[in-house]
C-alpha cells in the first residue's frame, strides 16, 4: 500500500474509499500488532495526508487524530515519529479544527516532553503548534505547559527545518500577547538575548522566510510593550527589513505580509512612519502593489496571470494599509502619499471594490489621509471621494462603516469643500439611523458627523438636523452610556445653539426639553468636560433674546450657575460666569432688570470674588460682568 | 605620523618597515577595509583613505589628517561652490564599496545650505557642488533632491542638517548608487554609473564643516548585512550556472581533469582505480607513473642523493640537457645533508642507508602561501564527507582532495593487488607511530592523516624497506648532519663540488642570480650553530622540497611531452586569473567569488 499510495492522489482517494483508514487505524491502535507494523500503518496514514483536503476530512472524520495522540503515548521513538508526521501533515491542513490538539488537556505536555527527542520530533511538533496557535487561549495554554523554555534552544538547532519552526512557533505566540512578548525579551539563548537571536535571523544572507518570521517576531514583541519603539533592534533591523520584503524582488505573498507587518509596527509611532516613509522609496514601491495583474502576463503566461490574480486583492489591501499607517500622523507623509502616481484614483476604485478587504483597506487609508487640511481642501475634492464614501456608507458591514463614518467626519468639517455636495446627497438622514446603532463607535460617528456639520451652519441645516433626529433621539443620546456619544451630542446642541437668531428659534421650540435635559446632567454624575459642556450650551442660550427668558424665569438654574461660579473647576467657574455674563450684557433688552434679579441673588459679590481670582481668564471675565453693572 | 593621503603606498611601508608607529585608527582603518574589501589590491588599486589636498577647489580648507572638510569661501552664488575628491577612485573589486560624511556644521544662519555628497570622476570640476557636471552625482542637503550630472535635481530624499549622518555607496555589480540617511538606507538615486568614481565633497556656505568616515570608526549603517546580500547573491548564481546541455558531458570533463591531475601526481594506485571506475583511458604507462611515483617520493623524503641517482637511471638525458635543474637538486641534496635527511649522510652515521623518511602529507595542491606544513590538517576536514559523492562526484571542491580519500576508503586487498606485497594493516600501525613521533610539527591526528592519505604512495617504499623504524630520533635532536662527524666531513666535500659546479656553470652559461642566491642561502646554514633556528633555517623545512620535487615532475613529463602542469592547476590558476583580469575591467561581481572559497 505504502509504495502504491506514495505521489499518487488517485490511488490515495482509492483507498480511502474502499475503507482502508479504519483498517489502518485499527492495527495502528492494537497493541498486539508488532511495532514495525504499527509504524507502517502510520507511515501510510502520513501518505494518504499528503494528498487533497478531501483526504484529510476523511481521515479527520475516522478519528485519525486521537488515534495518533495515543500512539504518542509508546516509548518507541521511530512510532512515534511516523505518528508525529503523519499528525504534523493532517493539523497544517486549513481543514483540520486545530481546537482538536486541545481537547484532551494531557496531549500538550505530553507534547512537550517529546520535543526534545530527535530532530524530527522537533520539527513536527514545533511544526504542529506553529499551525495550531491561533487565539489567545491557545497561547496562554501553550505558554503555561513552558512553551518559551522547550522551545528557545531549538532557534540554535543545527537544523533549518527545526530553526524555522521554531521560529515560527515565537511569532504565533507573541502575537498580541504582552504575557509572551514580556517573557521573550528577558529570555536567553546559549548565553545570548532572544531579541539578538532574532537580529541575526534577519540578516540579509538567511532565506526571507527567516528574515520575514524573525522580524515579525520582534515587530509583535514591540507592539506588546516589551521592546521600545526607539530600540536599534526595531529602527535599524526590523523596520528596514521589513521595507525590504516590500520590494519588487520579493515573491508576492512575502510582499503582502511585509507590508501588513510593517503597517502593524509602526502604526503607533510617528517617528516610526518618518523613517519608513524615507527608506528605500517605500511610498513608491508601494505603488507598484497595484499593478498586479500586469498587462505583460496577461499575454505571455497563464499560469503567472492566475497567481497575479489571486494575489492581486491581497497585495492591494496591504498597500492600502500600509498608506494608512504611513499616514496617520504626518502631514508630510500625507502630503507624499497623495502625490504618488494616480494614488487618489486607487483609493477612488479601491472603495468600491468587490472584496471586502480591499475596501476597507481603502476606507483607512482615505481615513488617514483625511486627517490633512490641505489634503481635505485639494485632492479629496478634486476626486470627489465622498460620492464612492456615501455610496459604501448605504450597505456596508459595521467594521467598514465605522471607518466610513468617520472618515465621513472629516469631511464634513466647515473648510471642508466637500461638505456641500454630500449635504446635497442626503447624508443628514444617514447620519441620523447611524446614531441609532448598537454599535457605540456608529453612533458617536454619526452624531460627531452632525456635529461637525451643524458647525455655523445655515439655519436651513440646523432645523433639517433637528427635524432628522428627532428630539427624542436626541434627548436619548444626551443619556447615552458612551461619554463619547454624550460629548459629542452636547457639541452638537452647541453647534445648533449659536448665533441668536438660531438659539431663539431653537429654543422656543424645543426650549422646554433642552433646559430639561441641561439640568438633568448638570444634577448627574458626570466628568468635568461634560458639565463645562454643557454651562456652555446654557451660555449660548443666555446669548439668546428671548431664550435668556428660560434661564432668568428658572431660579433654580441660576442656583445651579452660582453653584458652578463658585466650583473648584476654573473651567467650570469660567462657563458659569460666561453664562451670567451674556445675561446681563448691557444694551439688549431688559438687561437692567436681569442685572437687578442678578444682584439680588448674589451674583454680584460672586464676581466681584471672582476678579480677584489668580487664573488671569476668568479674572478677565469677571470684571468684564463687573463693567456691565458700573456701565 | 605619516601622511594617510600616501594610500598604497602607506600600507606597502606597514609591511616593509614593522617598527612604524600606527595609531589605533590607522590600525582600525586597515583592518576594517581588509575585512570589508579582501578582494582589492592595493598595490594596484589603493582605496581611498582621506580627501586629496591636491584635487579641491581653493575654498576648501581640510583637517584632522584630511578627513575634516570646510567652507572657506564667500558663500554667495554658485559659483562659490567648491568640491574636495578622495585620494584614489573607487577599485571595482571592492563589489560594494561605502563610505559615510556627518555633517558637523550647516554653516552660518542667513545662507541656504548648499551642501552635496556624492561621487565625480577624475577631472570633473571642482568649482561646482558635486552632481551638477557630467560624470558627477550628488545628494544635496538643502533640498533631499539627488543631482545626476545635471543642473537640475530630482525629489530623492530627506533633507539632512547638521549632526546627520549621510552615507553613500556604490554597488559595482549593478552600477547603482544608494545613499543613506543616519543608518537608514533612501533606495536606489542613481543607475549606469561609469567606473572609476571618486567620493567627493561639495560645499557652498561659509562655516560649513563635514567629517569623512572611509573606514577609520564603524559605519552608522550595516553595509557588512547589504554585502552578505550580494555575496550570497553573486555565489548563488555561481551555483546555478548553467554547465551544457548534454548530460554527462561536463562530468565526464572533471573526471578527466581528476585523472589527470592523479597521474600528474604520480598517485598511481589511486589514478588507475580512479579511472577504472570513471572507465577513462590513462594517458600515461603505469610503469611511467610508477617511476615519477618513485622519484617524487624520495625528494619529498628528503634523500635528494637517490632521487638524483634514481632520475639518472631512469632518464638519462634529462638532467644532462638541465644542468640548472641538476645544480638546483644537488643544492637540495646539501641542505638535506646539513639536515640529516639525506642517504649519503645517514649511512655515515652508521644508520641503514635504506632509511624509512616519510613525508607527512601529499604534495601540496597549488604552492598557495596559505598551505603551510603544521596546517595539513585543514585539508582533510570537510572532504571525508564528500567522498561519500562517490569519485565521480561532479562537485568542483570535492575534486581537489579526491586522490586523498580515496586511498583511504578503499578495500585493503584491492590495494595488496596493486602494490603486489604482503597485507597492510601491519604497516600501517608501525608507520603511524614513526610518523608521530617522526614530526612534532603536527598533531598525531594530522599525522595520522597524512599518512591514510597517502598510503597508496607509500606502498613501492614499504617494499624496498621495513624495520627502520628506528632512525627518527636523529631529527628530533637535530644536530648538523644528524652528529656524525663522517656525515659532516662529507657534507664540507659535497659543498666544495658544489662550489665547483657553480663556478662551472658559470663559466659555461654565463652569470644566474637565482643560482647564485640559492648557493648562497645554502651555505649560509653552515654560519649558525643551531641552523634550525637561524634566519636562513626555513630551508630546511620539509615543505622546501615541494617547489623542488614540483620541478622535477614537470621536467620529466615535459620530456615524455605531458604537460608541465595538471589541468586542474591550470583551471583554478586561471579561474584566479580572471578574477583579478575582472577587477581591472570593473566587474565588481569578482569581489564575491573567491577560488579559495571554492577549493575548501
């Protein structure tokens, strides 16, 4: 059977089929079968591996795995290494649940105790956990049974194979993991740090396989914390390196993960992103990224058209991502990044791309680019983003619509030139379902979105934003568990509550539930920027002609304004005291009676405290209230 | 000091006159460029050490032993520009060559701070910031734009100001040229580059100051890591050269090449299994072989006057039609007379004149300086394993060694049959002690080694001789002709013919400086009471005879119209060859492929 099955797929699917696999697992279980027997069945079990997925779902489905776990359990090495193998090929496979290695809690320490065998056990058991670590409790599982410990001294083996898996089994551990990462630098390999292990496995002559694994190493273990950002062993090893698997020589997959890797590292570090964005012309390079497939093989070779096809969603979205990295700090680097050949058009087509990747690779990198003014003001109006924008914004899966929302934020800032034509398009109303989102990062999108758009606004937008919402929507967001949502509806009502005109017709609408919504959160438990937040809104309504009424006629909001003249907050002082200063501005109407009112509660010997205050602003303040009663 | 602007010349002189006084940084500089640019020589090509005082415009003032650069002129338009050149232009067979420039000072406030880094060719002038003129290239500071023998500028990189570091390296495999930024490589700025570049210098602003780093301190950037690319690069596409089309064509070329490089070497046992089991015809009768064999192995012993005899015999005319060859070997056979090695001498001091005086390696492959004789051990390492390829391995390195191993993994009998005598192993035990108590120069283990090794060879002695184990511990004591007064009294005589021959030859053919020297140098063995350890004692190395017994196989096969040289000697002689002819016309790949990297 061993030599019939062996690089033949058909005979393989044969013997699957004709049931061979109990059989074989039968005598491999049997303890009475001699062991040259038993190691035979293994080593054909191995083989029927080796062919179609379909083939391993069969032997999957005979219970191949627990199987081979027993057969761990003989003390004969050459067994257990056929059991190790075939298990090494049915776990690297996608279609094996790799939660099988984890069911029976003695399998990885077993595990553990055998790797030090031989140089093949070794290789397929680093093999197996380097396919078989995907979440987080695998990690803390393989961590707890001494993961580091068994497996740091094979980053020295003779053996490449064993090196590589190693090494591989590093990079799936301290991914996201701080508890592994922390662990790992402090780790020594035959006297020398782990850290340095890593730095010579990314040394240009090593195979890029090598250097991509180590850097990635290194790059998850700095994310975690445990390597500084300034460390040489990041700036002068691992950055470079990975700008290197960026480059036109490297296969398309190594280009793919550099990429995202390199996104990945510095995407919290700004000085990061000012290096890479000047090493080895990465920001061109990258555009090379979408080229793929290119015209040349089309014609001249199918097979190569095939591979360029299927990599070429890949090698977009890395690109994307990589952008957005590069971008999200420096307006420099923004500035080169919109520069780069048709790069505008790319992100333009990359937005309504069929994968969902892709598009929300694209997302990100407009995300990031729209943090620039300049760029806000030429080439996201040039090329009109928001109308691909709006269009993913209508039916878009969350994760690609919060990165749309808040891209959309930015663009609807008030020196924005795209703010009119996405106001034309109807966009109030979207904004307004996204507020009603269960996800907390949609609605504060969509009501950060009105805010900026309410931003001395006309009085047209103003009512069709108020209208749109609803006040009951928009009383539910000012209770709203998220102090992000809450700050960000309080900015809008600040933002609808300006100019006079605009707060007098406000308010005599809904006036009623404003101040009631005022005084409640005044009343609650809220952070200091909440409540300065909100005496502002109150300060802007005291701005009002008639809508000061609301305020004069509700002494217990001015009680509430007195108490926060004399809080211990300067900021807070400083609103309240702008609140009763715009009530008692001379030459509007009625003012001689409001400062009278005002005397007769208190106020006046409250301000005259005030200019005595040491902050130099609300010292100002007060004797500019001051002057209004002398006037 | 001396002047680090001599280049080559300053290096010749370390070599020359020991005593000179370096300092650390000289002494860091040599080292560092050997390290990085083993395959330049810079007795033809220097590399470049310091800025030239001779090739800079009037506005450039230098310092700190010309690696200081600073602007001494006005400062107020381009035409105030001035540019320094490093001593020497760039040798291509440095591959990959780099240097670094911090910027210590921008220069003074109020001026824009025009400053390049780049490369120019010889004659290019230097009024000019380096860049602008054809045949110049630069990467100027005030805009990170890089200048490709133009006026105008291309957006390159990041702008650099003062405390930066900005290096600049050449690819002479590709002809590129990359810059760096404080250790962080801007890609590739310019393609097509002409050979022979200078690094230069070019400043614009008064108090611009620039320090030039060619190898004095370690590099800010890792150019060893970018060479190690190239290196591995360059060896891999050796690797994978293509080698004809026709299978079995270039192995049956090496196969070829091993037989004859066997036969040249007289080591007959092995050649002829060799080319028995290849299926190759030996160019050469085996009776002929034997008899090179044979002489081969008494000079290499040391007893000069049975080679001399034995070459007599067997080729009667040859050393008549020589007498330069012939006064050469005598010359030996005195020097292995004062030795104690010689036959004439050992039977005078009342040891069997048929002593057992083996030589503990084979004949060296390529008088290489390298090969000393403590160090035949380095041949064996590696190559054990190989053997396992089989003879007809078609691995260029394993070749090399092959005569060697393959005595030593064949079957005993085979080899009882081919040498017609009695079982080995008993030898074989008895000679290993001789050898290592014979030769205190080596470990046993290379001894030993040696011995294995060369066991096929040994086969036609062990016949002629057995039971003199006894003589060795003359040499150990080494004393003057091995302390026979007999022996020295003939060794005063054989010195007298010898004179008398010189002067004959003379006479005959006329003055020749390398007889004259070698006589010399053999007499004046006689000055010293312990010539061993006397200046002129390295003649008496057994590794002497090798260039002797070289010569004599040459001579011989050269009248039975065999080539002088094997044509494997010839291959690598001539793969060296191309190597350097390569760094003469600029093809920087030479530096990444190193024969001797391929013969271990």
């Amino acid at each position: 059977m061993k030599n019939a099955v062996i690089g033949n797929n058909k005979q393989k699917a044969n013997l699957i089929v004709l049931g061979a696999v109990p059989r074989l697992l039968y005598l491999l279980q049997q303890s009475s079968s001699s062991l040259e027997l038993r190691t035979e069945c293994a080593v054909v079990l191995g083989s029927l591996a080796m062919g179609t997925e379909n083939n391993i779902k069969s032997l999957v489905d005979c219970h191949i795995i627990p199987a081979l776990l027993q057969g761990l359990l003989c003390s004969d090495l050459i067994f257990i290494e056929a059991c190790l193998r075939c298990l090494r090929t049915v776990f690297i496979s996608p279609v094996t649940p790799v939660q099988l290695l984890y069911t029976d809690p003695t399998v990885i320490p077993h595990l553990m105790s055998l790797l030090s065998r031989s140089r093949h056990t070794k290789e397929y058991i680093t093999q197996i956990f380097a396919h078989c670590c995907k979440t987080p409790e695998h990690q803390t599982v393989l961590f707890n049974h001494s993961a580091i410990q068994n497996i740091a001294p094979l980053l020295i083996s003779p053996s490449d194979k064993v090196r590589m898996q190693a090494l591989k089994c590093f990079s799936v551990l301290a991914y996201e993991n701080t508890q592994v990462s922390m662990t790992l630098v402090n780790v020594l390999v035959d006297g020398e740090q782990l850290s340095q292990v890593f730095v010579r496995m990314m040394q240009r002559d090593k195979p890029i396989e090598m250097q991509l694994t180590a850097a990635k190493c290194l790059t998850y273990m700095c994310r975690a914390g445990a390597i500084r950002t300034d460390d040489n062993c990041i700036i002068l090893k691992t950055l470079p390196c990975l700008v290197r698997m960026c480059s036109k020589e490297r296969l398309l997959e190594e280009r793919v993960e550099g990429a995202e890797t390199l996104a990945y590292l510095m995407e919290p570090d700004v000085e990061l992103q000012r290096i890479a964005s000047f090493t080895d012309h990465l920001v061109s390079m990258l555009a090379d990224y979408f080229k793929y497939p290119s015209s040349v093989s089309a014609i001249t070779d199918i097979k190569r058209l095939d591979h360029d096809l299927k990599h070429a969603h890949e090698l977009r979205q890395a690109a994307f991502k990589l952008y957005a990295s590069l971008g999200s700090n420096d307006e420099d680097i923004r500035k080169k990044i919109t520069e780069t050949e048709n790069m505008m058009d790319r992100i333009v087509s990359g937005l309504s791309e069929s994968s969902i990747k892709v598009r929300l690779a694209a997302v990100r990198c407009l995300h990031s680019l729209s943090r620039s003014v300049q760029q806000l003001r030429t080439s996201f109006h040039d090329h009109a983003v928001w109308k691909p924008l709006m269009k993913l914004l209508q039916n878009a899966p969350d994760e690609v619509l919060v990165m749309a929302s808040s891209t959309l934020c930015n663009l609807l800032l008030e020196f924005s030139p795209s703010k009119e034509p996405i106001l034309d398009s109807g966009v109030i109303e979207l904004l307004c379902s996204l507020t009603q989102s269960d996800s907390p990062a949609l609605r504060v999108n969509g009501i950060w979105a009105l805010m900026n758009m309410a931003f001395q606004a006309d009085q047209k937008v103003k009512v069709e934003i108020v209208r749109a919402l609803g006040t009951e929507q928009l009383f539910r967001l000012l209770s709203d568990p998220d102090t992000n949502v809450l700050m960000k509806t309080l900015g809008l009502l600040r933002n609808l509550l300006s100019t006079r005109p605009h707060i007098d017709q406000i308010m005599s609408s809904h006036g009623k539930q404003i101040m009631q919504a005022v005084t409640l959160i005044l009343e609650g438990e809220h952070s200091i920027e909440v409540k300065e937040q909100t005496l502002c809104i109150l300060a802007n309504i005291a701005d009002g002609n008639t809508a000061k009424e609301l305020i004069m006629t509700n002494d217990d909001m001015l009680q509430k304004i007195k108490y926060y003249m004399g809080h211990s907050n300067v900021k807070l002082q400083l609103a309240a005291t702008f609140c009763i200063s715009n009530l008692i501005w001379n030459e509007e109407d009625g003012s001689q009676e409001r400062q009278d009112k005002l005397k007769d509660m208190g106020f006046v010997d409250i301000l005259h405290k005030l200019t005595q205050a040491s902050d130099p602003n609300l010292c100002d303040r007060a004797k500019t209230a001051m002057q209004q009663y002398l006037a | 000091m001396s002047g680090p602007s001599s280049g080559c010349g300053f290096l010749m002189s370390v070599v020359v006159h020991g005593d000179l006084a370096l300092n650390e940084q000289e002494k860091d500089l040599n080292q560092r460029l050997r390290r990085l640019y083993p395959a330049v020589n810079e007795e033809e090509t220097p590399l470049p050490r310091s800025w030239s005082p001779k090739d800079k415009f009037s506005y450039i003032g230098l310092s700190q032993n010309n690696l200081r650069v600073h602007y001494k002129g006005h400062g107020k338009t381009p035409k105030d520009a001035a540019s320094v050149r490093a001593t020497h232009p760039i040798p291509a067979a440095c591959g990959v060559y780099y240097f670094e420039v911090k910027i210590i000072s921008k220069g003074r406030d109020g001026y824009v701070k025009y400053m390049g880094i780049g490369l120019s060719a010889q004659g290019v002038n230097m009024n000019r910031l380096p860049g602008w003129d054809k045949h110049s290239y630069g990467y100027h500071g005030d805009d990170g734009h890089s200048f490709c023998s133009s006026g105008t500028g291309q957006p390159y990189g990041p702008t650099f100001t003062t405390g930066d570091v900005i290096g600049c390296c050449v690819n002479l495999i590709n002809n590129t040229c990359f810059y760096t930024k404080n250790g962080h490589s801007l890609g590739i700025a310019f393609t097509d580059l002409p050979p022979n570049l200078y690094p230069t210098v070019g400043l614009q602003t008064p108090g611009e100051v620039v320090d030039a780093n060619f190898g004095q301190h370690p590099f800010v950037f890792d150019i060893e890591d970018y060479m190690r690319e190239w290196r591995t690069k360059i060896q891999a596409q050796i690797d994978r050269f293509p080698i004809g089309e026709r299978e079995g064509e270039w192995q049956a070329m090496i196969q070829k090449m091993v037989a004859s490089y066997l036969v040249h070497h007289s080591y007959c046992a092995t050649a002829e299994v060799f080319a028995k089991s290849t299926d190759q015809a030996v160019h050469e009768e085996l009776a002929s072989i034997k008899n090179r064999q044979k002489i081969q192995k008494l000079v290499l012993s040391g007893r000069m006057g049975e080679a001399i005899e034995t070459t007599q015999q067997l080729y009667p005319s040859l050393l008549e039609l020589n007498p330069d060859l012939l006064f050469m070997l005598k010359v030996r056979q005195f020097i292995e007379m004062v030795n104690g090695t010689d036959s004439e001498v050992r039977c005078l001091g009342g040891r069997s004149p048929k002593s057992q005086d083996s030589y503990p390696g084979s004949p060296r492959l390529f008088n290489s300086p390298v090969h000393k004789a403590s160090s035949s051990q380095t041949y064996q390492t590696g190559f054990d394993s190989n053997y396992c390829n089989g003879v007809s391995s078609s691995k260029g390195h394993t070749l090399a060694h092959s005569h060697k191993s393959c005595p030593r993994t064949m079957p005993s009998p085979e080899l009882g049959v081919l040498n017609g005598s009695r079982g080995q192993q008993t030898n074989v035990g008895a000679e290993v002690e001789m050898e290592v108590d014979h030769f205190s120069n080596g470990v046993s283990e290379s001894s030993s080694n040696g011995f294995l090794n060369g066991s096929s060879t040994h086969g036609i002695d062990l016949e002629e001789c057995d039971g003199d184990m006894e003589v060795d511990s003359a040499q150990s004591k080494r004393q003057l002709c091995g302390g026979s007064q007999a022996a020295i009294e003939r060794m005063i005589q054989f010195g007298r013919e010898l004179q008398s021959m010189s002067e004959h030859l003379r006479r005959e053919r006329g003055k020749n400086s390398a007889n004259k020297k070698m006589l010399k140098d053999a007499f004046s063995l006689l000055a010293y009471s312990d010539p061993w350890i006397s200046p002129v004692g390295y003649q008496l190395d057994s590794i002497r005879r090798e260039p002797v017994c070289s010569t004599l196989n040459s001579a011989i096969l050269e009248t039975h119209n065999l080539p002088k040289q094997p044509p494997l000697a010839l291959a690598v002689g001539q793969a060296a060859q191309c190597l350097s002819l390569m760094a003469r016309t600029g093809s920087g790949s030479c530096a990444f492929a190193s024969v001797d990297d391929y013969l271990h």
